[in-house]
C-alpha cells in the first residue's frame, strides 16, 4: 500500500512536467519517464528481497515460484517442523535428550519458538559459549564484592534508627556473619541464609547507597549462576539448534515456501558471496531513495549497503528519509540507532543532512508541547528534535497542556504499579476540576468532554477517581462496559422479563396439563401443583429481585418435571 502510494505520487508529478514542458523536446523526455513509471522498482524492502531471489534462480537454487507464507502459517510450519524433529531425534540425539530432560518439553518447545527470526543468526554463532564461560570465570570476584558489600551493611547498621525494623534485622543477621561467609564464598555459592536474613531487604536513607550496591550484586549474583549453569548446556544448544534448523530449510525447500524474514536473510546471503550478482545490482540501482528509514534495522542497513557498494565510498547514491521521533515498529525488530548510523555515515562520505524543521500541519501549540516531550525524552541534540510553526498554518486550535506526574523512585518499594496509574488519574481529575469551570462557558449548550485512553486497562482507577473529584463520567467502551451500573439495570431488567415469561409459559403449560385429566379423577397431588403455580404466577406481579425470580422459576421448572 505504502509502494503504490509513493508510485502514484511520482506519476503525478511526472504527469505535472509532462504539462509544463515548455519544448517538445522536454515534453517527450518527461513521457518516456511516464511511461516508465508502472515498471520503475518501487517497493517495500521484502518485495525488493523477494525479486532478487526470484530472478536469479540459479545463483540462489530457489524455485521462483515460491510462496511466502504469513505470519500465522510461519509459525504453525515452524511448530510442526519441531514436532516432527523431537520425534524422530529424542531417542537417538543425547543433546536433544539432555535438554527435554533439563527443561521438560514444553518448556523447551518454548523456548525454541520463542527464538524466531533469531533461530538463523544464532546458528551461525562460533562463539555461542564465550559469555557463559566469562560468566564462571568472573564468579570467585563476585562472590568476594557479595560477602564485603554484606559485612559492610551489618557492620555500618548503627546508622539506622535504634528502633528501626532494619536496624533489628542487621543486629539479628550480624550472628550469622559466619555462617554466610562460608555459604556466599563456597564453589557453588548458596544464598538462602542471606536472603532469608531479610538483609537484602533493609531500607533506610542513611545506608542508601550501600544497600543499592548490595541488591545490585545480589542480582548480578543470580545471572552469573544462571549463566554459570547455562555454560555447560550451551554446547547442546547449538548443536540441537543447528540441526533442527537444517531440518527446517530442508522442509521449507521441499515445501517450496519462505518465511518473511527468510526475505533479506536470504537476499543478503547471495548478494555477499556472488560478486557478480552483487555487480549486477549496483549498475541496475545507481541512485538508491529509502523512505521511513527509522523504521529498518541491522539486517536491512547491510542489503542497502551491498546495493549502494558497501561503505558507500563517497558515491553519493543513497538518499534516506526519516525521524527519529517516528520510530514505532520495535515490536518488528527496527532500530532507530541503525538511522543515526547511516546519516553519520552520509556526512563522512561528503553527504548532506538536510534537516526539514517546519511544520505545516500542526498547530502552534502542538508543535511546541511536542518540542517539550521529545526534548525531555530523546537523548539527541535539541536542534535536531525541535521543529518550527509555519506562521501561514493552522494558526488556531486548542490549547495544549503537558501534565507531568512525579512518580517514586525505583528505589522506593512503594513505586508499584497500580500507584503509577492512580498518581496519573488524580493529575487528570485535579486538572479537570480546575480548568472545566472555565471553559465549559465556552461550549455550545449539551456538549461532551472526552478522554482518550491508549488502553482501558486502568480505565476503572481512572473513572472511580474522577468520581471522587466530583467528576460524573460514562464509559463508553472497553471491557469494563458491561459492568457500569447503567449497563447493569437494563441487564437486570431484560433478566426479570425473561424469566417473568418463562413462568409465564410454564404456569400455561400446568393449567393446559391439568385440563387435560379433567375427564379422569383429579388428584390432591395435581391439585396442589395447580395451586403451587398459580401462586408462582402471582407473586410475578409483585416486585421482586432476579434471584427471587429465578428460585420461583426454578421451583415451577421442578414441579413440572
């Protein structure tokens, strides 16, 4: 969609020159661009990938006619091809047998989907094992900085309060001073004496920065076991990982599909080590225009590289378009440091930075609450955040006001989550009940106020707060709808009517029972069903409650069976 937007827009400007030429020289010339513009190479960078791949079936030994599968279909061809994989290989390959037994299967089922595109990078790893090994030699240090950053919080506990709950705690931890040397300092280092102390625990402002750097090397304790423990199962895991993953291109092949992010790997791959391929490209793409370029990442910098040739050597063929302040597909593995890198590339290689800072579509005041966001939360030069109002747009418009909520320190254990969104909404309400009386004057007689909510996660603090403020709201939508008490009275209601009509049936259908014996001799027992129904039906008059209701149906249910 993006491609065909960008695609006609060239089309319309080149339709433009072809009006304007002013001889028929230039007006034939600006034709023939025309005319070109259906088969010009505009494309997202997959379909870029995926032509290359598809015009050199003998230089990349794949079908052209391979089918790219969706993300949903990647990821249950993905789930059966290990599968198929733990079958065949669990009894015969003692590193798939080690980790099934370490992890138990669907954890480590788990653990490889959870891989993705990563699964091709890491089988490429020689080193896999390298920070693991790193990890055990760091160990005896770390175990000697744990136990000094220990005894020194016991013995510096005088500091705290006498009747402090932290300063009783480290008196009580300073008998067990020993017994944690020899537990934190042995060849498998054991915390449990430690942490069950409480001294990890402790807070108080006069021994802030040693309990800080105590709780930091407890963490770092943990990783290093963790990755300690890791350094003697990595060695499966590669092997493992690479055989599954040659099992899986083997079935990828045999299939004829590709997976998206097979595209670029793939495209790379043969670009790299085919120089004449790579040649091939570079006369084809001599000049190269890259839009949205915040959004890439590592892998698809190196493809444009390889286009460009490599370092780019002062060609000056690649023109990139992008802002840093635009970056939202992290969720999709872009880097917005892969743009900082290639415009400081563009500028050694005697490129130019040509910064765009005038806004045409925004109001002054939005333009300058934008300035003030980004400048607190971008770590970049602020000419290089700050744009600049055109005076001739958008002079209007509503003011804009940043409310900024001093949360608590990390360090606080108070700074939960839920008090993070309640801070927010008693910023919100306390706004409103400030600046609502002022400018409900200024709007037309029955007008709405609304908040807009990223999310409706937390919009049940939001709304109870407001309330508390005096602040009447509706919820208009989100899951918390079906519990808001209008919502509730009219479910109520449809229940009352519902089950006033099902007594209602079932009391027609006695009476219609009841006649039909009438030839034969009535009973005490029918009788008294007929009397037990009538008064059901009139206690359906009075007011009731659906619990009422639905014991009463109930018990007519019952009586008819």
């Amino acid at each position: 969609k993006a491609a065909d937007e960008i695609k006609g827009r060239v089309r319309q400007a080149v339709s433009e020159c072809v009006e304007q030429a002013q001889t028929d020289l230039e007006r034939l010339r600006w034709q023939e661009h025309l005319q070109k513009v259906e088969s010009a190479p505009i494309s997202t960078i997959h379909s870029l990938c995926s032509r290359i791949l598809r015009d050199n079936p003998v230089e990349t030994q794949l079908d052209p006619e391979f089918t790219i599968l969706e993300d949903f279909e990647a990821q249950d061809f993905f789930k059966e091809t290990l599968q198929q994989f733990l079958r065949k290989n669990i009894k015969e390959n003692a590193a798939l047998r080690r980790l099934v037994q370490t992890y138990g299967v669907n954890s480590f089922v788990n653990q490889v989907t959870a891989l993705g595109d990563k699964l091709s990078e890491l089988v490429r790893e020689d080193n896999l094992a390298e920070p693991y090994l790193k990890a055990k030699e760091e160990l005896p240090a770390l175990q000697q900085k744990l136990f000094a950053a220990v005894r020194e919080v016991i013995e510096a506990r005088e500091a705290l309060g006498a009747k402090t709950k932290g300063r009783q705690t480290l008196t009580e931890a300073a008998g067990l001073l020993d017994e944690m040397q020899k537990q934190l300092l042995a060849p498998e280092p054991d915390c449990s004496l430690l942490d069950a102390s409480g001294v990890v625990k402790v807070s108080g402002k006069a021994l802030a920065a040693e309990l800080t750097n105590l709780k930091n090397l407890r963490q770092e304790l943990n990783n290093v076991l963790l990755n300690a423990k890791g350094c003697d199962l990595v060695q499966d895991w590669l092997a493992v990982l690479q055989e599954f993953y040659a099992c899986l291109s083997a079935r990828k092949q045999e299939n004829n599909v590709l997976f998206n992010d097979d595209l670029d790997l793939l495209a790379i791959e043969h670009l790299q080590k085919n120089e004449a391929l790579r040649q091939k490209y570079q006369e084809r793409y001599k000049y190269i225009m890259v839009d949205e370029f915040q959004d890439t990442n590592e892998r698809q910098r190196q493809l444009i590289y390889l286009l460009c040739g490599n370092k780019l050597d002062g060609k000056n063929n690649l023109f990139i378009v992008g802002d840093v302040k635009q970056s939202i597909y992290r969720f999709r593995h872009a880097d917005v440091s892969v743009f900082n890198k290639v415009k400081e590339d563009i500028a050694q290689n005697a490129g130019q930075n040509l910064g765009m800072k005038t806004n045409f579509r925004s109001t002054q005041s939005i333009v300058e609450s934008c300035n003030t966001a980004f400048c607190q939360l971008m770590d970049l030069p602020k000419e290089e955040i700050c744009l600049e109002h055109h005076e001739g747009a958008n002079t209007g418009g509503a003011k804009v006001c940043l409310l900024q909520v001093p949360y608590k320190s990390k360090d606080d254990d108070l700074g939960a989550k839920e008090d993070k969104w309640q801070k927010e909404a008693e910023a919100i309400a306390a706004y409103l009940q400030q600046e609502l009386p002022k400018v409900e004057p200024q709007l037309r007689p029955g007008a709405s106020k609304a908040i807009l909510l990223r999310a409706m996660t937390h919009c049940e603090i939001l709304r109870q707060t407001l309330q508390g403020y005096g602040i009447n709201c509706v919820v208009v939508k989100g899951k918390g709808f079906y519990e808001q008490q209008e919502v509730l009275d009219i479910l109520n209601l449809l229940v009352h009517l519902i089950q006033f009509l099902l007594c209602l049936i079932l009391f027609i259908l006695c009476i219609l029972d009841c006649r039909s014996r009438h030839r034969r001799i009535v009973s005490d027992s029918d009788c008294s069903r007929q009397k037990q129904c009538q008064n059901t039906f009139l206690k359906m008059s009075h007011a009731v409650s659906p619990s009422q209701i639905s014991e009463l149906s109930f018990i007519a249910y019952k009586k008819r069976v």
